[in-house]
C-alpha cells in the first residue's frame, strides 16, 4: 500500500471518524456502501428505514440525464438527514441504459452523493461501465433456460410478466430455478400466445454487476473526499467536468478529445483546470475540419 493513501485516510479521519451518516436506501445496498466508508472514514452509517425511495421516481430502462440522477440523489440524502435530525446525510441513485458510445451495450452508472451541512458542501462519487441489463420475450422454456444461464441466473434475479415489459402482472424476486420455472409456465398460460416477458432485475439485491458498480462508485466518493480544497481546506476538492478541445495534431484546431478537467471547491468555488499534457495531439480522425 502505498503512503499516500494513508495520509488521505488520516486526514479524512479528522474531519469524519466517528461522525454518524444518514444512508436512506432500499433493496439491501447500505451492505455495500456502509464497511467501504466504515474502513476509510471511521464514519457511522446510520440507515433509515421504513421510507419508500421509489416515491422518488419509478426505475426505466432509459439512462437518466446525469444532473437528474444527481437531484435524486440530493432528495433522498435530505430526507434521511432530515428524518434522524443529522447534519450529513448520503444516498446512491443507479440507472441503466444503452451506452453513451455505440448505445449497442447495457450501461449501468452510479452515483452516491454525501451532503455535509457541517462545512456547507457536497460530494459526490462516480462509477459507469457495462451493465447486466437483458430481456427476452419467448414461449418456449428451453430458450428462457439458454438466457437465464446466459445473464448469470440464479445470482442475477429475474423479473417475469405474461406478454410485454408493460404488462402489470409481474413477478418479482425469482432466484431458483424450481420458482423460475412454475411461474414460467403459469404466466405463459395467461395468453394464448404463450409469450412470456423475461427481464434480468436491475435492483441492487438481485444484480450482482450492480452491486459491484455501486462498490466502485463508493471507492470514488472515498477518494474524493481524501482530497482537500488547496484554497479552504475542506474535503471534497474534485473533478466535475472533463473539457473536449484537444489540439488535432494535423490543423491544429480543437477536438471533441478531452484535454483538461475541471475541479471544483463546491464550498468556496476554489477551481483549478488540470491539463493532461500540453505536447499530447489529437488523432485526425477526431478532428471535425481534417475528417467530417
Ligand atoms: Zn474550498
Ligand atoms: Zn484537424
């Protein structure tokens, strides 16, 4: 290990060893989250129960604007704090989605907001990558076998509805085979046709990649709180924008490559642009005036 890292750690220690957390969650994910920040920070995780989350927006199957993730986030954060009288409060938002890039594969990104009333300010942790999200409509039991083997079942809990993803008689919580394949050939009987709407669960309990992706973006609000505001001090100096611009090695103009990141104080607005490399070129074919 490296000693970096253990003067972060001690330094975090100072500002929250000790300190009770609010952690307003569903479907098992302060398991996850709690003993990350538990080890780091010497925090208390305080959870609360018994509030229904999914108040605060029904999950889809489409990726959520970034800042409508965050908002969620914030929400539930406040709720916690406010129902247990805390000045910090954390929560985790998750959604799922095709991938920015070639919108080809299933995309999961994870947030997990901490609000800090104590020295006015908010961080934020980060992860993104691919994601287990599937479907299949069938009516024949050996191709949901061949998919639910495919997707990792029984780890990976599935979801089952007669006909289409909208159809409101759903089955949740199915994670053995025996379960699977009563409700399989109950629902298929619904309907004539026989089809059946198989979907992989995206709910933390029941998606073991998630779970995993909600890990890392816990480690990355971890890192982001050991690092300090070279201004004021406090934790959370982190990056919040990447800046596309990069010289194309051909022209010279701007590209959409990332050159710099934008990091930011969210309590004095101390912010700082940090350049990767000034000698580093863009590839032509990123340029929009030498390849449009
Ligand atoms: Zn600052
Ligand atoms: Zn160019």
């Amino acid at each position: 290990m490296n000693t970096k890292e253990y003067e972060a750690k001690g330094e975090i220690r100072k500002f929250y060893e000790n300190k009770p957390i609010s952690l307003l969650t569903k479907h098992k994910k302060e398991k996850i989250i709690a003993p990350i920040l538990a080890e780091a920070i010497g925090c208390h995780v305080t959870l609360v129960l018994g509030y229904d989350t999914d108040q605060l927006g029904t999950f889809t199957r489409e990726i959520q604007r970034i800042d409508n993730q965050i908002d969620t986030a914030r929400k539930k954060a406040r709720i916690g704090m406010d129902l247990l009288g805390l000045s910090l409060g954390m929560a985790s938002e998750g959604s799922f989605g095709p991938d920015p890039f070639t919108g080809l594969m299933p995309w999961n990104r994870e947030l997990i907001v901490l609000i800090d009333d104590d020295m006015e300010t908010e961080i934020i942790g980060q992860a993104q990558g691919p994601g287990n999200q599937q479907h299949l409509l069938t009516s024949d039991w050996h191709e949901a076998v061949k998919f639910a083997t495919r997707v990792g079942f029984p780890d990976q809990y599935l979801i089952v509805r007669p006909e289409n993803d909208n159809n409101p008689k759903i089955h949740k919580d199915i994670n053995e085979w025996p379960k699977f394949k009563s409700i399989f050939f109950s629902v298929a009987s619904v309907f004539a046709t026989g089809q059946v709407f198989i979907e992989t669960d995206g709910r933390a309990h029941g998606n073991p990649e998630r779970r995993k992706m909600i890990a890392k973006a816990t480690e990355d609000l971890v890192n982001n709180m050991g690092s300090f505001c070279p201004a004021c001090g406090i934790p959370g100096f982190s990056m919040v924008q990447r800046l596309p611009g990069l010289p194309c090695m051909h022209c010279g103009r701007p590209t959409r490559i990332i050159y710099a990141e934008l990091w930011l104080c969210k309590k004095c607005g101390e912010h700082e642009k940090r350049e990767f490399s000034e000698e580093e070129r863009a590839d032509p074919m990123y340029c929009d005036f030498c390849n449009p």
